[in-house]
C-alpha cells in the first residue's frame, strides 16, 4: 500500500509538473514569435474624430450644413450657359467659357460663417477681386478681404449669386470677362441676369474641422462633448470584452494634445474622454491602441484627417514634423504607465505623394524615440502610405525593437472590386489578400498588424450568409497578421460597418 501510494504520489507529481510545463510552454512558444498577445481588436472610429458618414445626425443643427469647408462647388452663368472656370486652374482671371466642368471649374470653399467664404481653386490661391481692374482672379496665396465672398442663395437653393467685398456682385458680362461690378440689388433669378448662377456640390468633407467650424467652436464644444460622452460608454468595452475582443484601437487628433484649449476651430475635451477610455480598458481587461489619425496639416486630406479643404500639408516642413512628434510625446508620456496601453500608432494612412517617403521615415524615426523616451514596452505602429508599394517600409521599420506595420486592407475604394461577385471576394481574401499579408511578414521584419478591415464591400444584396463567409474569411486570413487585426468600426449607422451590429445580429463570431 505505502509502495502503492509512493508511486501514485509519484506520478501525480509527474503529472503535475507535466502540467506546469506545459503551461509554460505555451506563453513560452508564443513569446518566440515574439508578440504575447495576438490582437483582436475593433477600431472605436466616428468618436473622438468626427466622421460624418459615422453619425451623420451630428451635423443636423448646422445652418447651411451643405455648405462646408472643403464642399466643392461648381458655378454655371445662366447668361452665358458656361461654367465659371479659374483659368489655367489659377494664378490668373476667372473666365465662364467652359461647356463642362472638372479641376479647373471646381471651387472649394472655406467657410467664414453661414453665408460667408473664401474659393479656392484647383492650384489652391483663392478667389478676389484684383488690386487694378473690376476683375475677378485667383491670384491671392492666403485669403484676406478681397477675398471674403457672400453666397446669396434663392428659395430653392439651387441657383446663388456672389456678392464682392466692395458689394457689388460678381457677374459673367461676358465668356471671357467676369466682375465685381454688377450693382443691381433686387433680382427676379431670371436667365437673363449675369449675376445669377447654378450651384451644384460636386463634393464634401465631413470631418472635424467641418463640424466644429460649422458651428463655430462655442456652439460645437457642447455637441461634441455630449457625442464624447454618450458614444462610447463603459459599457461598450464591457461588450467589447465579451464578444472576444481583447483590443481598442483609438482614433485620436492632433488637437488632443493642447487640451482643453485646442487651436481653432478645435473642441477640448477629447482628452478626458481619452482618460475614461484607459481606465474602462483596464477594468475589462482590454489594450488600448492610441492611434494619431488626424496628424496637423492633414497626411492625406481626407475628412477623417481633419483637413480643412482637401489639401495634404502635413510633412512638408521640419517644423510640422516637430509639432507631430510632440503629439506623441504627449500622448506616450501620459499613457506609459498605464496597464491598458499595447501601442502607439504614429500616423494613420499618410498618403503619397503629399506625404514622401523621406519625410515620413524621418517622423518614423523621431516619433519612435518619443515613445521609448517614455516606456521600452508599448508597441510602435507605423502605417503604409495609401497606395505605395506595401514593402517600402518593411526595412526601415526592422531596425526598431517593438515596431508594427500597420496594413488597411478594404474590398472597397477601387475598381477592382466594383462587379466582383460574392464568390470572388472571398477568393481574393483567401489568394489575393494572403498573398499580400505573406509579402510584408519577413523573418526578423516588424509585426504585421490589419489595422482596418470591415465586412462592407461592393456587392449589392448580399445575403447574410454571404456576408458571413466573407467576414469568416477575413478572420481566418487576418488571423495570421503576427500583430493581429481590428475591424473598422465599432459603431455606424450604416449597419455592415458596426461590428457591434455585426455580432449582437450573428454575421460575425469570435468564438
Ligand atoms: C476661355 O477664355 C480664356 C481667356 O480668354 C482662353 O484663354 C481659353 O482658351 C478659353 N477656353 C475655352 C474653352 O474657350
Ligand atoms: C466695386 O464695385 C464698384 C461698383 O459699386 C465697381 O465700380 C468697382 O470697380 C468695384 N471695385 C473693384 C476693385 O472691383
Ligand atoms: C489575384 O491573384 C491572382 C493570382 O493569384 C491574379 O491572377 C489576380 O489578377 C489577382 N486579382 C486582382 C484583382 O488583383
């Protein structure tokens, strides 16, 4: 019996350091390929950066909300039956002898208030009167008086007239002679008067800086805050944990780090809003990806960079570089010592060729040292240019400890997949997409990290079934990425792009 019970305990403890071992092992095996935690993660996009497509209720309460900054007009003389056109795209007179319109017709507007603006055109002077003559030219690199334009709309609105600073009206006298000199204050919006144009918006941004200038900061601070509060609460990361999630990715301005008193027309108070964040994160166990998404100057003048009017002004100068740096510095410094914190993500979707290649590695490098001035643990995101070679940075970015490449891969946005079949779609995850994950993860290179994916796509009426394959497929594929993957977005009323949607309705399982 005690020969008995020896050999039991003998094995018992056998089992039970086989047990240990193994458990062990596992974390151990992990480790190796060198990234403990494989992230799931879903973004918290349209929160702390406006999205208007997001939420679009947002932007109800603004007078004239089709009239934004970076809404792109196209003016047609009901005289001269001609588009007004800034010849040569700018630098010199306006004239109203186009029969279509494209670039050169096309104005973009920065909004004073809710009937007053500056145009700019194609080369990106604006529109004003000239020093000399009655002329109307595009010749100013800044806006200033001259260059102060009132749109005087009729009851339907589709029809304006453009009043000058010296108020009088802009007028098409002739194809090749538009003025500011047409003084007839009553109109019948005839076809027969100079000063009346057609309006049509060819385009829109409904970002940051359109809502918080559209308001104007005082009426926007209360909107916004309110969206901060009530959008995202702690009971979404309550769910977020429970669906099998183990990751936030944040979407963050650049404007967040000079709060509460943010530059023009910028909102404070996305800061706090940040801290909850943190601190719902580490009560559910969650990480936190702090993601700058809207970088000063705009790295790719989407709406979603907070660009004013389309232009990409970010990198072009040392000293926008420095201000960038100094964002992450103040965000890694904030944030190093919290448990949640997995990574910083230095910029999201610079595009080429606005943003080089140069200019981007050397905000690499300096905004990578921010990071480690202030912890030697949080994972460094750097992000691909939008439409570059998917490798340019798979070098560069092997010479630092710690770094991710972060790819966005969407079956969207591109004619490739505009009559692509349900069918197809998914073979292009399973090849296509495979293929391109394999191309960026090399031995001894950066983690690989889909930082945005969704299961939205081109198909029209798809079935639920179908959309279920195809976001199984992304999972499976995303699921290799050595950093791991986060669906874009939380919440959207547009209900394929809610992962929360996504999962309280079945299309998508995580267990
Ligand atoms: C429009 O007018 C300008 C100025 O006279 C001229 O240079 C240009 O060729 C004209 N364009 C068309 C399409 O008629
Ligand atoms: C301003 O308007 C007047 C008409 O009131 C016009 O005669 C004058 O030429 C305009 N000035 C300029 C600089 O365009
Ligand atoms: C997907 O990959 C296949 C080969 O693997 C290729 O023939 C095809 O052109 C690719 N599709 C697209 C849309 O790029």
């Amino acid at each position: 019996m005690r020969g008995n019970s020896l050999l039991q305990c003998l094995s018992l403890v056998l089992i039970f350091s086989c047990l240990v071992s193994l458990s062990c092992a596992r974390p151990a095996r992990l480790l190796s390929s060198s990234n403990a935690l494989h992230v799931k993660a879903v973004n918290l996009g349209g929160w702390l950066v406006t999205e208007g497509w997001i939420k679009p209720s947002l932007f109800d309460g603004i007078v004239n909300k089709d009239l934004l900054d970076g809404t792109q007009i196209q003016l047609k003389s009901v005289t001269q039956q001609m588009y007004l056109a800034a010849e040569s795209g700018g630098g010199t007179i306006l004239v109203a002898n186009r029969t279509s319109a494209s670039g050169w017709e096309t104005f973009k507007l920065w909004r004073i208030d809710e009937s007053t603006f500056n145009f700019r055109v194609f080369n990106w002077q604006f529109v004003g009167l000239s020093s000399d003559r009655n002329q109307i030219v595009a010749t100013a690199t800044s806006p200033s008086t001259s260059e102060t334009l009132q749109i005087i709309r009729n009851s339907d609105k589709s029809q304006v007239r453009i009043r000058a600073p010296n108020g009088s009206f802009i007028q098409a006298k002739t194809a090749v002679s538009v003025t500011a000199d047409y003084t007839e204050e009553s109109t019948s919006w005839g076809d027969d008067d100079p000063s009346v144009f057609e309006m049509k918006s060819v385009g829109q941004l409904q970002g940051e800086f359109q809502i918080t200038n559209g308001y104007g900061t005082e009426a926007a601070a209360p909107i916004l805050r309110n969206h901060w509060s009530t959008y995202i609460v702690e009971d979404d990361f309550r769910s977020i944990a429970s669906s099998g999630l183990n990751t936030v990715r944040i979407p963050v301005g650049w404007w967040i780090a000079s709060d509460p008193n943010p530059p023009k027309p910028f909102v404070g108070g996305s800061l706090q809003a940040l801290d909850n964040a943190f601190t719902w994160a580490e009560k559910y166990n969650l990480k936190v990806i702090v993601d700058l998404h809207a970088a000063p100057g705009s790295q790719n003048g989407f709406e979603h960079s907070a660009s004013r009017d389309g232009k990409q002004e970010w990198g072009t100068t040392d000293e926008n570089i420095k201000q960038t740096v100094n964002v992450i510095d103040f965000l890694a410094f904030r944030y190093a010592k919290r448990r949640g914190l997995l990574a910083i993500e230095l910029i999201n979707e610079p595009l080429a060729p606005g943003a080089t290649l140069d200019s981007l590695k050397k905000y690499y490098q300096a905004g990578y040292n921010a990071v480690r001035k202030h912890t030697p643990n949080a994972y460094v995101i750097m992000s691909n240019r939008l439409s570059a070679q998917s490798t340019e940075l798979l070098q560069f970015a092997s010479g630092f400890q710690k770094s991710v490449l972060d790819v966005h891969y969407y079956n969207l946005f591109s004619s490739v997949f505009t009559s692509m079949t349900v069918q197809e779609n998914i073979d292009y995850i399973n090849n296509n997409r495979s293929t391109d994950l394999n191309t960026v993860s090399v031995a001894n290179g950066p983690l690989v990290f889909v930082g945005e994916w969704t299961a939205e796509w081109a198909v029209n009426g798809a079935a639920k079934e179908d959309y279920q394959r195809f976001a199984q497929a992304q999972l499976d594929v995303y699921g290799r990425a050595t950093f791991g993957w986060a669906y874009w977005t939380w919440q959207n009323v547009n209900n394929p792009w809610s992962m929360k949607y996504m999962i309280d309705n079945g299309y998508i399982s995580l267990k």
